[in-house]
DNA sequence: TAACTAGGTCACAAGGTCAA
DNA sequence: TTGACCTTGTGACCTAGTTA
C-alpha cells in the first residue's frame, strides 16, 4: 500500500495534477445532491473518462486483479453492481463464510454491498439483515449491517451513507485535507473490506459513488 | 445575552475580526431589537464588509464554498464544493458532470433560505407555504413552515423566531454555555439545512440576524 | 383547559486521538 | 495511513411551565 502513497505523495505529480484541473468542487457537487443517496452516482462516475495513467499501463499490478469491470460499471444505475461485476476471482473467502448463513440472500460478499447499495433502501431497516449466530443453534440472531462502501461491518450512518470506521475514517481524512488520490490502474479497482487500502482513489470514488457527503449530517436521510 | 458580550470580549482573534469588519456588535444589535424580527435582517448581513480572514486564502476551505455572498451562490453550484476534495486523476471532466446533480436540491434550499429572507413577511401565513403531497393524489396539503435560520422544517416559534428543532437546540445551548464560535473563513457562510453544521460561528450569527434572542419567550411578540 | 414553548434528555454522528 | 475508540455537538422527542 505504501507504494500507492508514495506515488501519490510525490509533489511533483501531485502539483501536475492540480494543474489538470481536477478542481475539489467538482467532486463536491456529486456529494451533496446524493446524501444518503442510493448511489446512483455511479453514472455518472463511470462516465468518467479513462484515465491513462501511464503507471497504470507500466505496473503489473496483478494482485489488483479484482477491478471494477467496466461492463459492469455500465450497470451502475445500480450501484450494486459496481461490485457484482467483478469479481472473476474467488470472492473471499471470509465473505463467503459468513454468508453461508445467509444463502439465499447473499450468494457473495459483492452481492451483499451490491444489493445494498442497488436497493434504494435508506432506511436502517432496509440496509441490514439478519444472520443466523453460528456459534450456537439458539435463535439469537446477530444483525450485521454491511459497510456500503467496503462491505465491512458498519457502525453506524457516516456522511449520508452506512459506513464502516475505517471508511468513515477514510473519508473523514479525504475531506478534511483535500487529498488528491490517484489510482494506479484504470480505476476500476474493487473495493472491499480485505482490499480496501490497496487504492485510495477508488475507495474515495467508491465513497462517493455510496452517497457520502460532507453535508449528510445526521439524520436528513433517515 | 452573555454570550454576545463574550463574542466582542475579544482574543486575538476575535479582535482581528473585529477589525475586519466581522463585528460583532452588528449581529448584537441584530439581536434586541429584533424579537421575532422579520428577517429582513439577512438583507443586511449581506451588505457585510468583506471580512478578509487569511485562512480562507491559506488554505483552500473549498468545503466551505457556502458563503452566504449572493453572487457567489450563484446557482448554488456551490455547495458541491463543500467537499472539494478531488480525486485526483479522473479529473475535470468528472467534475462537471457532477454539479449537474445538485441543482435541485440545493437550488430548492436556496429558495427556500432567499425566500425567508427576501420577503418581509412577518406573519405566520405568510411564512408558509403549501406543498403538495407528493405521495397521493388526494388533496391533502402538507403545510411547510421553513426555518428562518436555516430553512428547515419549523417546528414552533422558539425564542422569537420560526424555527426547526436543530436551530433551536444549537441557540439554546449557544446561550447556555456562552461559547464563542468563530468562523473558519470570511463570515459569510451560507446557513442551509444541509450545511447548517459547518460553522457555528455563522449559525449562530444568523439566528441573531433571524431575530433569536433570549429575551423573546413564548409568543409574546405574536 | 387547551395550545404552545423553554429546556432537558439521550441516541447518534462528526471529528479527534493514537497504537499499530 | 489506518481504524478502533473516545469526546463532543446535534436534534428528535419529551415534560414542565407559560399564556390565552
């Protein structure tokens, strides 16, 4: 991960950047209309122009195998399905324990976000399932929201959208200094919990493309 | 009322505001005469001086493009920038497809706030205003009392002013505790249910221009 | 007594902190 | 840099008190 960092550090790329125009407003606008918002964003994200990062091209990234895939992206009028795509490799493995439980409703942890993030469910209610406790056969029943942005446990409505810490953490930072990421592939990457530091842009753009904004205080969405 | 004798009670910073124009003393005048004010006060907070704070020209508080200067407004393109941050590589392009988003909302809560503060109503009726239940096509009417602070649902008239159960909690709590708040940028942010949060400094000096005042319990200026 | 508001309460989210 | 944990502010809801 550091090397992502590193890239992004240098100033050099980050002032040519600047330069670019990749002004902040713009991204902020996305923000606010979509508070909460069922992610329907992603359009517009995936309108996006290819970015040509000659590094993209340079690097083997294989280990980033798990992109976004842009048939999928497509779809984004479903968020969901920002991460249905994907995933040609085998889902993880975790996810799918934990689904296991859970079969009919989830068959992978993408699935999970994805339905989340499709649905335009806002409400709390909508967002979270419950899984059978498989420590026990008692009927306790063990309710797990998942993070919309990384699939990850939620803890709670952060910026408009039910988010984990560590998204919510991510996103706190991003907004607070103004960080300009920039993904190393085609920013496609996937985004979920056991990958999810490996490219800040497209956890930032995934943020984004969930409905967070800074404006989504509180509970104007509930 | 202490607290307004706090604000002018100056830091250094405070009295550097001051000295830019950012009085205090205006918005405490604001304040006793106008119980259950009419509003029309916000007509002159625009006509503010230009406060000149240097860390809005340091550092790019692009979050807090809200200013409440008309003209910036604009169309309220604006609030977008709340979160300038941007993602660094799929660059300016992905920002103009944003704004395109917000408008409605943002320029709805524009008109909301202009609304309130433009016209001069001062009575009840006047202040609300009828929308049209959406849901059904019965005609059941949903009446709409905006906040004179920010625009939000009014939830009663609460020390002096029509205004929402957040207005009225952050006022009370103002006072209470007599904190001095100060503004991270030149004064002018724009108040607006959705960014209501970002500065207390301008909340609160809204709620004095709004007419809030401690003094005016119950209806009695009614 | 009815209608209404000031102020209290507390679940919840924003933002800070710091070990890893 | 991340994210678990913590502190603090917010605002929906409630009750006691005020007014007509």
């Amino acid at each position: 991960m550091d090397i992502y960092n590193n890239l992004e550090q240098s100033s050099t790329l980050r002032s040519s950047l600047v330069k670019n125009g990749c002004s902040d407003i713009d991204i902020v606008a996305v923000n606010n209309n979509n508070c909460g918002g069922s992610g329907q964003q992603d359009d517009d994200l995936d309108d996006l122009p290819e970015v040509s990062f000659d590094a993209s091209s340079d690097f083997n990234l294989d280990f980033f195998d798990t992109t976004e895939d842009s048939s999928v992206q497509g779809g984004f009028s479903d968020p969901g399905s920002v991460e249905s795509v994907s995933v040609g490799s085998p889902p993880p493995v975790a996810v799918n324990k934990f689904l296991l439980h859970d079969d009919n409703e989830f068959a992978t942890a993408e699935r999970l976000s994805s339905s989340l993030s499709s649905a335009s469910a806002n409400t709390k209610a909508d967002q979270q399932f419950a899984v059978a406790d498989s420590n026990s056969n008692s009927s306790v029943v063990k309710t797990f929201v998942p993070c919309k942005v990384c699939g990850d446990k939620a803890s709670g409505y952060h910026y408009g959208v039910t988010s984990c810490e560590g998204c919510k953490g991510f996103f706190r930072r991003s907004i607070q200094k103004q960080i300009e990421y920039r993904c190393l592939r085609d920013g496609k990457c996937l985004v979920i919990r056991l990958n999810r530091n490996r490219c800040q842009y497209c956890r930032f753009k995934k943020c984004l493309s969930a409905g967070m904004s800074r404006d989504c205080k509180y509970n104007l969405n509930r």
